[in-house]
C-alpha cells in the first residue's frame, strides 16, 4: 500500500531523491513484513527465544528503519536520516537471532 501511495499520489508531488527514499522504505517494509510472517508462524510452532527476539527487532527495526525514511521523505527534514541506521541495525540483530534460532541443534 506504501509503494502504491508512493508511486501513484507522490509522484510530482515529491523531488525525484525524496520519491527514491520513499520507495527505498516500501521495499524494505514489505520485504520485512513477509519474513515477519515467517517468523510469526515459526513462533506458534516453536516459542524459541532467539525466535521472539527475531520477530521483536524486525518489528521495531522497519518502523524505525522504514519510519524514518517515510519521514525524511516527506518532511525534507535531513536529521531523520541519523535515526534510519539504528532500525538498519536493528534489522541485522533480527535476522542475526534468526539465524542463531535456525543453527540451534534440535530445532
């Protein structure tokens, strides 16, 4: 819904940098909202910790990740691009404990 709000209501309305940002968070917000599907089933079957800790950071990662950039995009307010790499980071613990949930031996 973001990227079609971006590409059909933005358009013209935005500078071609701020429209690139704007679909820059639509991509990694529906990319993030699908493996937190996956995650999400994973968690009913298995409650694992570094599962629930998998699906805590990916939530927060996009709305901070995504959010940020929305923000930068349409507010043109350029200090919204220092709080986008603390949801990247967030974004990398997310798959990171995904990872460790998956290696774990007997899971």
């Amino acid at each position: 819904m973001a990227g079609a709000f971006g590409a059909h209501a933005l358009r013209g309305r935005l500078a071609q940098e701020a429209l690139a940002v704007f679909e820059t968070a639509a991509r990694y917000q529906l990319l993030h909202a699908v493996a937190l599907l996956a995650v999400a089933a994973l968690v009913g079957q298995a409650p694992h910790r570094w599962l629930r800790l998998a699906a805590r950071s990916l939530t927060l990662g996009v709305i901070v990740f995504s959010g940020s950039l929305y923000a930068l995009a349409l507010t043109g307010q350029r200090w919204w691009g220092a709080v986008t790499p603390a949801g990247g980071l967030l974004l990398m613990l997310g798959w990171l404990a995904l990872l460790v949930a998956a290696l774990r031996p007997g899971r």
